[in-house]
C-alpha cells in the first residue's frame, strides 16, 4: 500500500517538492459509554433516523459490555503524517 500512497501524494505536489511520511500508532483505554459517545459523533449517525440509531447503539452497548466485562473498550489508533518539503 505504501508505494500507491507515495504515487498518490507525489501526482498532486508540485513540481520540485518531495514528502516524507510517518505512522504512528497507539491505543487507548476507555469506559464503554465514552467510546460510544464518540461513535455518536460520526456524521452518520448524526444524520440518520433517530430510533434507528438509538437501537443500534443499545445493540452496541450490549455486545461491548459481553465483550468487556471490566467497562472499558481499547480503541486503537494509526496517526498518518505527510509533510511536503523541498
């Protein structure tokens, strides 16, 4: 994947401009009710049918809290930089 991303941002850069990338990866811990909130966010949801997504995210909750006894969800996060330079 990482040639096709190179290929991507090199055809729209200017002439005379290289980049340089990097990843960083990390995760966090939080209460089932957090995670859920954030999902709340996503334009998806914040556009749909308001019951629909109520039923969905008490689906959810009740999967996450078989799934994690404790109340938290690890939610794991990949930051992707691209930095042009000359």
């Amino acid at each position: 994947a990482v040639p096709n991303r190179r290929a991507r941002f090199r055809a729209v850069l200017p002439d005379g401009l290289d980049f340089r990338t990097r990843q960083v990866a990390w995760s966090r811990r939080v209460p089932v009710d957090a995670h859920i909130a954030n999902m709340a966010t996503h334009s998806d949801f914040l556009i749909g049918d308001p019951v629909a997504v109520r039923d969905f995210f008490d689906r959810e909750r009740a999967l996450l809290a078989a799934l994690f006894p404790d109340g938290e969800v690890e939610e794991a996060y990949l930051v992707s930089l691209a930095v042009a330079h000359p």
